[in-house]
C-alpha cells in the first residue's frame, strides 16, 4: 500500500475532526463515562478493525481510550488508516 503524502494526510484529517497527525500516525482520544465503557469501546474497535485487517495500537486508562493507526509495514499512513479511522469515528 502507498504511503500517503502529506497534503493528502492533511485532506483525510480534514474529514475526520477527532483525529489528529502525530508523526506517521494518527490518533484519537475519546473520553468515556468509566472503565467498562471503554472496554466495551476498545473492543467495538477491535472487531472494526479485525474485519479490516488493519490494527491499531489500544491504550485504555481508565475512561479514556486512545487509539493509534499506522501502517507499519508502509513505514507511515496509507489509505487503509484513514478508511479504519472513519470507521472508528462512526462508532459515536
């Protein structure tokens, strides 16, 4: 897959307000209301994610879920970040 360039990361970031460019990856924080919300959150991702075969990195603090995409194997973002991230972003 084609990493994408920056005009077009900043493009796709255009769209997608909660997520935010770190480097070569993309995050998102959401802030739940407790810990069994955002274990159920991480693993709605999880599920997206596995029907895409793209994975993020899931780190859960308490009420807060934040998530990580890259393609890692593309050394940066391709589409296939921001088409999980959009799906992600669906999810409320």
């Amino acid at each position: 897959m084609a990493l994408l360039t920056d005009d077009e990361v900043r493009q796709r970031l255009a769209g997608l307000p909660d997520w935010a460019r770190q480097g070569d990856n993309i995050t998102n924080v959401r802030t739940l209301s407790g810990f069994s919300v955002a274990m159920l959150y991480a693993a709605a991702v999880g599920f997206l994610a596995e029907a895409a075969n793209h994975h993020p990195d899931i780190l859960i603090q308490w009420n807060k879920v934040t998530l990580t995409l890259s393609t890692h194997s593309a050394g940066g973002l391709t589409e296939a970040d921001f088409e999980l991230a959009a799906k992600i972003s669906a999810l409320g």
